[in-house]
C-alpha cells in the first residue's frame, strides 16, 4: 500500500503553516499553489465542499461502450468497443439499428484495441462527415484516423465511404489513446500513446521522429500548410498548419506534433467556454495525471514522460533539467486509483455550482475528483459514487455531461445531488492493487 503523501517537503510545511494562520478562502488558494508546482505531492481533500455528484441511468443494453460525442444535435453517439456507433436519443432510446458498423475491419481483441474515438467535423450539418480512431486487422499493428460520411438518413452512416487520412505503426498492442476532437481553431487533434510496452522503451513520447506518446494537430480541410510528413501510409489527405511549432519540411522532426511527453492521454477534451485543453494521461504504476494547455498555446509543451511520471522522476536519462517540462495541474498516486479518465469542465444550464467544475474519473476505485477552473484547479476527492467501470466521458450540445459504464453497457448523466437526496461523503480509503476490479480497456501497470 503507497500512502500519497510519503514525506514532508518545503512546500507542504507552508501550506501547514497556512492552514494555521489563514482563513478558509486562503487556505484553498495555498493548497492550490503548493500542488500546481511539479514535484510536490498533494493529498485531493475529502468531499466536504458544497459540490455533491450524483449519476443518473440515461440509457442501457450497449455492448462495451468507451465514448460518447454529439452531432451539433440532441443526439448522443456511441462508440462500442468491437466496432460499431450506436445513436441515443434525447430520451435515453438507443436505436436498434447502428449508426455504423465497422467490425469487419476494427481489431479489438486486445484490452487497450478497438473503436476508440469519434468526433464530429464542425460543418458536420453540411458535410456530413465524421472522424474515428481505431485499430485495425490489415497487418502489423496500426492505429487508423478516418473520415466517414453520413448516408441520406441522418441515423445511418455509409461504412464504405472510409477514407483512411493517417495510420501510425503500433509496436505494442497496449497505449493507443482514444478520444479525438476539433479544437477551437477547426484543427483535428489527435492524442497517441507512447507505443506501448512498459516505461516507454524506445523514448518514443520524447524523439521526434515518431508521432507516438504524442498529441498530432493537422488540418483536414486541407488549407494553407505543409504537407503530411510522418507515418503516411493513409491518403495524407490532410495538411499540417504553419503554426504548428516543429515544421522543419521533410524528415527530421514529424511536422505534424503539437505537444508530447506523453504516455497514454486516453481522454482529452476542450473546454467548449474558454479554449483550454485537458489531458488525461494514463500514468505507468504510481501517479495519475491531468496536463494543461490553454487556449493561447503556440504549442510545442513537453509533458514530462518518460522523463517523469506526473511530478515525480522516472527515467531521467538524458533528460533535461525540469524547467523545460509541463507539469500536472492535478495528480493522484495508486492508493486512490489506477488509470485516470479525462472529462470535462461543466459548461451546462442545468446546475449552476458545477459550473467550471472540470469532472474525471478512475474505473478502478470509482473515484470522480472535480477541480475548480475558477480556484487554481482546487480538487475535490468524490468517494460514495457507485463503484462502476466508468472510461469516458462525454458532452451534449448543452454541455451536459454523461460517462460511461463499459462493463455494465450503461450511460449515466452526472448530476448535482439535489436537496434531500445528497450522498453523505465517506472518508478516502486506501485500496490495494487486489482491491481493484478488473478493466479490459486500461492496463494500469503497464
């Protein structure tokens, strides 16, 4: 058993003696500081705030659902494992006809393989078009990013229309990442894990010449830019902004990096209000983290592995020293969890004190923290949630919030608990790694 906080550094003898000297409104903001400074390590306090959670059953009877997106629409769509997109209705119907189907071609026979991402081009109601990252069965081991098309009926998609724009050779079958998304710049961001293995061996997330353990941005509206430069295997149907920060033409460094120092961002999302970036990176057997972007990043940010895990040295050979590195707004070491999913900063109509409040989850405790945008990221530890395998988060086109249950086929909506139905917080209980259930879809040890 790890306990979080295993010495006493500078930092924490402040924020003591903060907590002696100051008021409450203080007290946060000095905790605040003192954990947004990498190499600290900072215990996420009990849920004693006014912010209680509470989910609610949108809709059942999915097959290993991992991901969630919205259309421009009041349709949620759903990302199963195997292959294939299911719609959700506004009133939690799941249709009986799928979206798509593309299990003829998807390889999810590994834990950490699949259908792993969906997103929805901006003009989506004009052109029809949709993006999915997924592994698949032609040869080696490749990650696929595609472009689908919509077929006349707004609930049927064409399964022939695939135009494969980029594939990336996965050594290992494990850290593929998942979730996709256009950024507010109308650029597609793509996470992609480091490979695979164990800790990184080939340093793929820190050598430039791979796009692995890395987040790509390209353009697939094809506008003015450089054109494809790494792992082209797809039609590079693409080009590659003129901000991006590495462009050096051909060979050399992949053009197409935004930022790296990745292990497996498996759930990254923008914040629909302000621009900002969010990465949930699965850590290797000890930390848990969350990586920031904001919405005025040139970008270019090294987020630390395999240098570091969250703020802590892991293999530092080679490395450079720390102030060349991002590190975490939020951490958590494996006595609270073991496999961090990313979600959203609440930007709904519907519960006002969730509001700012950036929601993400652990499928091995059944933790959810949300950390206050509003607050220094101040995070909030939420422990009486029922203990589901919850991997992906996902947003309506109100900015309500709903996640997933991949081994119960279920959706949930995360809710504020109302008046008289407010969960009573139970104290944070270390786990064990044999305490944990098992999740197919993470491999958190490796």
């Amino acid at each position: 058993m790890k306990a979080m906080l295993q010495r006493k550094s500078t930092r924490e003898v402040v924020s003591f003696i903060c907590l002696l000297v100051l008021t409450a409104v203080l007290i946060s903001a000095c905790s605040a500081i003192v954990r947004a400074n990498s190499g600290d390590e900072a215990m996420p306090a009990a849920s004693n705030g006014s912010l209680q959670l509470s989910l609610d059953t949108f809709a059942t009877g999915l097959n290993e659902p991992v991901g969630i997106a919205n259309a421009g629409d009041d349709r949620l769509f759903i990302i199963e494992r195997a292959g294939v997109v299911k719609v959700i209705q506004s009133d939690g119907t799941v249709l009986p006809t799928p979206f798509l189907d593309i299990t003829d071609r998807v390889d999810p026979i590994q834990s950490e393989e699949g259908l792993l991402g969906i997103v929805f081009h901006p003009n989506y109601a004009s052109n029809g078009y949709f993006y999915l990252n997924y592994t698949n069965t032609t040869g080696s081991r490749r990650t696929r990013i595609s472009r689908f098309s919509v077929t006349g009926n707004p609930n049927v998609a064409d399964p022939n229309s695939e135009e494969i724009l980029l594939t990336v050779t996965q050594p290992n079958w494990n850290h593929n990442a998942g979730k996709i998304n256009f950024g507010p710049d109308g650029y597609l961001y793509i996470p992609l894990g480091d490979g695979g293995s164990s800790g990184d061996p080939n340093n793929n997330a820190q050598t430039m010449t791979t796009i692995l353990g890395k987040i790509v941005r390209i353009d697939v509206d094809s506008g003015p830019g450089v054109m494809s430069d790494c792992d082209g295997i797809g039609t590079g149907n693409y080009t590659i902004p003129n901000s991006n920060p590495f462009i050096d033409g051909a060979g050399n460094n992949c053009d197409e990096i935004w930022a790296l120092g990745l292990r497996n961002p498996w759930q990254s999302t923008f914040d629909r209000a302000t621009g900002d970036l969010y990465i949930g990176d699965v850590g290797q057997n000890a930390w848990e983290e969350i990586d920031y972007q904001p919405f005025n990043s040139t970008g270019g940010e090294n987020y630390g592995w395999r240098c570091y895990e969250g703020n802590h040295p892991y293999n530092t050979n080679g490395c450079l020293p720390p102030g060349n590195y991002e590190f975490p707004i939020f951490e958590y070491d494996h006595s609270l969890g073991a496999a961090v999913v990313g979600g959203y900063v609440y930007r709904g109509g519907i519960y006002p004190n969730m509001v700012g409040h950036y929601i993400l989850a652990d499928p091995y405790s059944g933790n959810f923290w949300d950390l206050d945008t509003d607050n220094n990221w101040n995070p909030t530890i939420h422990t009486y949630l029922p203990n589901r395998s919850y991997v992906s988060f996902g947003e309506d086109i109100n900015g309500e919030i709903y996640v997933t249950d991949r081994i119960g086929g279920a959706i949930y909506h995360l809710e504020e608990a109302t008046t008289g139905g407010t969960p009573t917080a139970t104290p944070t209980v270390a786990i064990t790694p044999t305490a944990y259930q098992y999740i197919p879809a993470f491999e958190h040890d490796n």
